[in-house]
C-alpha cells in the first residue's frame, strides 16, 4: 500500500452519471489487476474506494458512477488538482487459475476491473469472452475499449435497446469457458452462481472504513472464516463463498 498525492490529468464523462479520472502518482504498489485505491476528498471523513481500471508506471484510471455526494464532489475536480490517496489496495484476481478460456463478467460500475484483467489475461497468451451488463443503452461505456483490447465481447441490456435483451447469464449460459472472473452487483452474483459451469473469482463491492482491514467494518463468513473485503478481498474464490 502507498499512500500519496495524486495528481488529476483528466476527469471526464464517460456517459451521464459515469466518469473516467486519470491520476498521475506512484503505481508501484498496484499488484494484481482488481486492487482499488482510497481517495480523500476535502471536507468529507471517509475516503472513497474505487476500483481500479487501468495503470501503467506514471498513471493510474479509474472510473466512477456520480450516486451521492461524495462521488459528485470527485466529479466537480478538475486537471491539476491534488489527491490524497491510498493506492495499490486489496487482492486483486489471480489470473493463474483462468484456463486457457477465461470469460470475464462486469456489471455496471463492475465494468473498470474487468479492463486491466483482459489486459493481462490477453498478455498470458489466453483466450478472452467479455460480457458487459447495463440497464439500457444510454449506460454503455468501454465496449470498444474492449474490443480494441482484442476480446470477444458481449453486451446485454436489460431493457433489450442494445445487444442481448436481457441480463449477463443470458448470455453467459451458451459460451464455453474454463473459468470466470466478475464484478458487479450482488443480485447478478447470485445469478451467476445458479448457472456457472466452473470454478471462478468474485470481485465484491463493499461500504468500506479504512480500506486496508483496521476497522473491521467489512468482514464477512466465509467457508474458512472470517475475511475482510478490503484486506483478504475484494477478490474471493467461488468455492469459499457463503452465500
């Protein structure tokens, strides 16, 4: 974990309420695609997490949905200014267990993680599906990013105004694949629990205190126990999951 003063080089929409910041700081301590960095926001007590999308040596993405105040605050900065951030936060996903076949799986905000994983997976010399779950069209955002990436991708929506009318398991449920990788809202992780062939990691979202396991405010059971979302996650395996 770093903790440090991150510069904004751009801050922009991505589509109404989504919003993708570039950050220039130290990235050294990002390990593993699916950590989150810790962000304070003036005038506010709890930092916020958010996902990391992408990075390289000097910067770092992220991209995040405008729902309450302080996510509007992040919102209203603009290039040039300063973050206090902590960085590199979290295990990420271990693409070791993917297979030849990985498909990966974002709902929504669940989307940015799933970036950085294609990346690396594609690196590893593995095949990549990507499924992209929204509500309708207009919520869209990084599918030719995607694409460009070299994956196969999918998007469903749930009003059925863009691709696959429907949800991600719609989908999901005629590929073939040797592992999953997701992140997204907990309805569709229950869905994708009832139809996924195999083994797989989940990325869960979690209202956070610290971000690096001193409040203990996001513990949850797990098959081997206690696990702290923000310290021994965000990622975990299906098969130590309770649900």
């Amino acid at each position: 974990m770093n903790r440090g003063i991150y510069q904004i080089v751009d801050n922009k929409h991505l589509t109404k309420d989504i919003f993708e910041m570039k950050l220039e700081g130290e990235t050294s301590h990002i390990t593993a695609p699916g950590q989150f960095l810790n962000i304070q926001l003036n005038g506010f007590y709890l930092r916020r997490p958010i996902s990391i999308c992408d990075y390289d040596d000097k910067t770092v993405t992220i991209i995040y949905k405008v729902v309450g105040v302080g996510t509007e605050a992040m919102a209203k900065l603009n290039k040039g200014e300063k973050l206090d951030i902590l960085c590199g936060l979290g295990n990420g996903f271990d693409t070791a267990k993917s297979g030849e076949k990985a498909v990966l799986i974002g709902g929504g905000v669940g989307v940015p993680p799933m970036y950085n994983l294609c990346k690396k997976l594609l690196a590893e010399g593995k095949g990549v599906s990507v499924i992209l779950g929204f509500n309708t069209k207009d919520e869209i955002f990084y599918e030719d990013e995607f694409k460009a990436l070299g994956a196969d991708v999918y998007v469903s929506t749930v009003d059925g105004s863009y691709g696959t009318k429907g949800f991600v398991t719609d989908i999901l449920k005629d590929l073939k694949y040797d592992y999953f990788f997701t992140c997204g809202p907990m309805p569709m992780f229950k869905a994708i629990e009832k139809i996924a062939e195999t083994s797989g990691q989940y990325s869960f979202e979690e209202r956070m205190g610290c971000g690096f396991g001193a409040c203990m405010g996001c513990s949850c059971k797990t098959k081997y126990g206690n696990k702290r979302i923000c310290r021994d996650g965000p990622v975990l395996e299906r098969e130590e999951i309770i649900w």
